[in-house]
C-alpha cells in the first residue's frame, strides 16, 4: 500500500528514500521523522533518521496498519 498521507506511529514500515533505497523501520510521529531499525532494536534512539522531504513512499510491512501481535492472535 503506497501512500503519501503519514504512518501511524512504532509500525514496521518498508520505506524509499530519494537516493531509491529502501529501509526497514518505522515513523517516529513526536520527531516527525522515519527511523531505519539498526539490527533488532525496538528503540526510536537507535538508527539513522530520514526526514518527511528525504522519503520518496512508504508501506505498511505485510500491507497491516496495526503491529499489535496480541490483537492479532484474538482476531
């Protein structure tokens, strides 16, 4: 799902960046910024940023809006 509106926030997206690399992480939405994930580290601390004009698109990983894995088992 391409989209030029803004991801929830903390949800694993696959994102493109202008050079045309894509990066696996997520939106910070307090720094208003994209975070590529640094091996497997949770933290927003952790791993190199991209502004909103650095990125070309963005998608939810698996197509999915919510991570929540205990949601999911339920459902």
């Amino acid at each position: 799902m391409k989209s030029t509106d803004l991801p929830s926030p903390n949800v694993p997206l696959l994102f493109t960046s202008h050079d045309g690399v894509q990066h696996n992480g997520f939106y910070n939405g307090l720094l208003k910024v994209f975070v590529e994930r640094v091996g497997d580290e949770p933290s927003a601390e952790v791993g190199v940023t991209f502004t909103l004009t650095n990125i070309r698109e963005w998608e939810y990983q698996d197509d999915q809006e919510s991570s929540d894995a205990d949601i999911l088992e339920i459902l």
